[in-house]
C-alpha cells in the first residue's frame, strides 16, 4: 500500500511549527523527528532542518513512516465510548488519564484503553500515540475523537486545522467575571524561564478563546469555553491572562485560591463533518464538577 502523501503551503513559520498545525496529532518533537529523517519535502526536495522557513507559498509535503507493530498494552481501563463505527470513535477521557504513552507512563493511558475497547486505530499518530487526533492534559477529562482509519485521520486533522471542528469546554474560574462574554486574542509560547510551561508572548502563534458566563457561584464563575485554535494550555493561559485562573491549576493558579479537588475543566462538547458520509455530528460529555 502506497503512503499517504500530505500536502500545505508554507506561511513563514518554521517546519517543525508547520507540521503539527496541519496535523493536531503530531507534537513539534515528532514533527523535528520527521523533518530530520528526511520524510519532509519543500518544493519537491527533502528539507532536514526543522529550523527551516520556507518561503511563504512553498508547496511542503510529507509522508509518514510505515507504523510499526505497537508494543502498547491493550488495557481494560475505563473510558467511555459515545459512539463508534468503521471510521472513528468518540470516547470520553476521564480527570487524571494521560493520553499516550511517554516517559515516566508507559501504561495506563487513553491509548492503553482504547487497544482493548476499538477493534481498529489510525497509525497516523505513530507507535505511540495509535488513532489520536488531538490530545487533552492529563489532569482535563472529556470528549476526545478517535480515528480508526488513516483517511479518517487525515480529514478530521483537516477539520482542526481549518477551524471547522468546533470544541467547547467548562472551566470553572477563580472571580467574577465583569462582563457575560468575551474574546481573548493573544500569542502564546514556550515560558522563557520555564520550558514546562506555556506564556502569553507577542511573538508566539495568535491563539482565539471565546467564553461566555454560565453561572456563579460565590467567588467562582462557570464557564463556557470555546476554542477556535489548540494551543498547548491555551485555556489556563488565556484565563490566567485575565487574572481569572482555572481553579485547582498548580500550574497557572494563584497561591490563594478557593479549594478545588482537580483542575476544573472539561472538554464538554466537540462537533465536527464525518470524514465519509459529510454528516455533522456533535456529541456532548457532562461537565462532572458543575450543575448547569
């Protein structure tokens, strides 16, 4: 079977920023990784440095290596499963579960699970990260998409990339909010201090967040959550921003918040085209810290 070839026009960002935008379930370490062992071509000729620009317009293309048998555990862990068929899975990712394998969590995870529940993954995520189109922090649970085939994959990583898919989450924030609803435009990127966190930074890529009050409770506010990009931690960096901090964030919290048992937020709802028959799904998991 011949490799899937995948194409984008360059924008004047680096290669290794590029790829994952275009494809959600690449991580920018994968997307060096790819870059390096030569499966990237700008304008038709094999590009080796992730640091590479090309000129805005430049056709980049890549393939990914053939996948290799996974050495995952398939492990009977609890998830839930609010739809599947032939194509794609819609599951719900529970509060402390971490995605995918990695160092310090080579079992126990999403992708653990979902080899035990799905007869079939995409391997376009990799060995170690089998039918994952995007990714959630290991500390916020809910609805997460699942493909099953790789052009199922292809499409809905389209869907991300083109804002087409629509994601909503609650977020349960320190304050009250002075306004019903509001929109956040700020770049983020890595801390410069702190290479483990995320930071507002001018020169970083443009993230949008759209909130709107849900109900208040006290010192703490409901909110809804829509994200029209998919930053790394683009919610608690953006609500912190506003001196609003998700609450039981260590990260991005205040010393002095109201006490919460977890980080209060949760992929709530996540709509998107089927990548075979053109239907527009939308499927919802309840928000379980919170009464609406």
């Amino acid at each position: 079977m011949s490799a899937t070839v995948y194409r984008m026009i360059a924008d004047g960002q680096r290669l290794d920023v590029l790829l994952p935008v275009a494809d959600a379930a690449l991580s920018r370490s994968q997307a060096a990784r790819l870059i390096k062992d030569g499966f990237v071509y700008v304008g038709g000729h094999v590009e080796t440095k992730p640091s590479c620009k090309p000129e805005k317009g430049a056709e980049v293309t890549w393939t990914l290596p053939e996948v290799k048998e996974t050495e995952n555990l398939a492990q009977d862990l609890p998830i839930t499963i609010l739809y599947q068929d032939e194509h794609l899975a819609v599951v719900v990712k529970p509060e402390g579960m971490v995605v995918h394998p990695a160092a310090g969590n080579p079992d126990g995870t999403l992708v653990n699970a979902l080899l035990f529940h799905l007869d079939n993954l995409s391997g376009i995520g990799g060995e170690m990260r089998p039918g994952i189109v995007h990714r959630l922090d290991k500390d916020t649970s809910g609805v997460m998409l699942v493909a099953k085939n790789d052009a199922a994959h292809a499409s809905l990583s389209e869907q991300l990339s083109l804002r087409t898919m629509e994601k909503h989450y609650r977020a349960m924030v320190m304050g009250k909010m002075k306004e019903e609803t509001g929109r956040i435009e700020k770049a983020i990127d890595r801390d410069k201090n702190d290479r483990k966190k995320m930071a507002i930074d001018p020169n970083g890529r443009m993230a949008i967040t759209e909130w709107k009050v849900l109900k208040e409770y006290g010192d703490k506010s409901l909110l809804d959550v829509h994200i029209l990009t998919g930053r790394t931690h683009q919610i608690r960096v953006h609500m912190r921003s506003l001196g609003h901090p998700v609450l039981g964030d260590p990260i991005y919290g205040y010393s002095k918040m109201p006490h919460a048992k977890r980080l209060m937020l949760h992929a709530y709802s996540i709509a998107f085209t089927h990548p075979v028959t053109g239907e527009r799904m939308e499927f919802t998991a309840p928000c379980p810290f919170a009464e609406e």
